[in-house]
C-alpha cells in the first residue's frame, strides 16, 4: 500500500563506523502530499532527502563512517517500506582522527507542546571540529544548516513531509518549530551490536 498523506513514515538513516558497527538516525515525517507510483519509488525519493541532509554536516563528519542505507516503515500502516541506497555520500568527509565515539555533536529541535522536543546525535566528528569541548564556528554553523532544513517543510516535485517529534506510545506526530544547536559536543552512549547492555 503507498505511503499516503497523513501517514507518519519512520526513516532510519543507517551508517557504519569502520565498515562495522551500526550507526543509526531515526526521523518521523508526517506526510502531506505524496505523488510518488509505490513505495520503492517513494524511499528513492527519501534516500536523496537524507543525502541531501546529510550532505550539509559531512564535511565534519570522520572519515571512519560510511553511510549504508535508509530504511523506512510506514508507522500508520504498520507496513515495512523498501531499503534504499545513499545516492551519493559513500563516507565521512572530515580527514584527520575520529574524536571520542562518545562525543556527538547535536541538534534539538523545539515544538509548540510543552515537554516535547526531538534530538539529532550525529555520527562521529573529526578532530579538527573541537575546541576544547566546544564545536568550532565553521561546524556550527553546518549544524544550524543541518537543522534548518529539517524545520522548514520539505518540499519536493512528488513529495511534501514534515519532520515530526514522535511518540510511540500515544502515537502523536508533534511538528517541530524551531531548532537549537548547542555549542558543546554532548555525551551519547554507543551501542555495539552484540556487545553489552
């Protein structure tokens, strides 16, 4: 069944860090208008918005990552959508060594309901983007860019979404308004798969 307007579609920007353990981000769009003819043609259309993204911040990111595919489920239908591949970014742009995994820069992002807000830990940085802590100038503001676009609507020749801050337990799809790009880096723990908690 095609993804239609209304639908809420969960899109898993999927990474790797040397070529071996996942690094995942999950977005919510909320669907506005969708012309696409089926749903592989529709997470085509998905995967340039992700790599466009992504294209504004991969400068900073380390060259250890490698971007492996967008995933997507359509939440409203519980229905699973087709992989897609990143139709241009192969990996980090950002030369140089990888800093700490535990560092992420982000980017929250603000909504009109109180308490609700929604979060981008980005894949790993370079050296070069951290100064003292603090994430240097010229990477701030490929965070805000970063940001920007995900608060403006996404507006596309065949597709119309909004980013959303989803709750899967009441299953309430919140727009975002505005975003805030904090100056630090912030602490994320990292998963492995198969190791650990």
């Amino acid at each position: 069944m095609a993804v239609t307007a209304g639908d809420v579609v969960r899109i898993v920007a999927r990474m790797a860090l040397f070529g071996a353990n996942d690094i995942v981000n999950v977005f919510h769009f909320l669907i506005q208008a969708n012309t696409f003819a089926d749903d592989l043609a529709y997470m085509a259309g998905q995967a340039q918005i992700m790599d466009d993204l992504y294209t504004l911040v991969n400068p900073s990111i380390n060259a250890a990552v490698s971007y492996i595919s967008v995933d997507g489920q359509n939440v409203s239908k519980a229905e699973l959508l087709p992989s897609a591949s990143w139709p241009i970014l192969a990996v980090g742009g950002g030369a140089g060594e990888m800093l700490p995994e535990m560092n992420a820069a982000c980017c929250f992002f603000r909504t009109t309901t109180p308490r609700v807000r929604a979060s981008k830990f980005l894949p790993p940085y370079s050296e070069g983007t951290n100064i003292d802590g603090a994430v240097s100038a010229p990477s701030v503001l490929l965070l805000e860019a970063f940001g920007d676009f995900l608060v403006a609507d996404i507006v596309r020749p065949n597709l119309t979404e909004n980013y959303v801050s989803f709750n899967r337990i009441t299953s309430v799809a919140t727009p975002v308004v505005s975003r805030v790009v904090p100056s630090r880096f912030r602490t994320q723990r990292r998963r492995r798969v198969g190791v650990g908690s």
